[in-house]
C-alpha cells in the first residue's frame, strides 16, 4: 500500500465527499441540515481543512445514502 500524507489524504477525502454530494444534487446547506452541522463544517471538510471523525463520515454517508466505504473510493 502507497504511502499517503496526511494532508493530501484528507483533501482527497473531503474532494470524494464533494464530488458525491454534487452528483446528488444536495448543496451544501441541505447536506449540513441532513447531518445537524454548520454549512461551515461542510465546506471546510470538502475543502480539506478539517479530518472528520469516523462518526461525522457516518452521519455523512447516512445523508447522502451510500456506505461509509463509498466516501472513500478516491
């Protein structure tokens, strides 16, 4: 297994995310009401600027409807 930096990981999960919740058709304030966070947190995680706690990606992947695996498939 390729050796990845925690940066770069954590701004390809928050893409992932990203890209799903697009292809959805959620914004970002509908994906933050879904999971009972701040629009802020959201555009921060997609954004890469924040790692998410496991919990967070499962209410995530609760929102978006796909399993927690899906988040990351990147």
């Amino acid at each position: 297994m390729k050796k990845v930096e925690k940066d770069a990981f954590v701004k390809r999960l928050g893409e992932n995310i990203a890209a799903i919740r697009i292809e959805k058709k959620i914004t970002q304030v509908k994906l933050a009401q879904l999971c009972k966070k701040q629009k802020q947190s959201i555009s921060r995680l997609e954004a890469g600027q924040i790692n998410p706690t496991a919990f967070y990606l499962h209410e995530l992947a609760i929102a978006l409807k796909v399993p927690v695996v899906k988040l990351f498939d990147f």
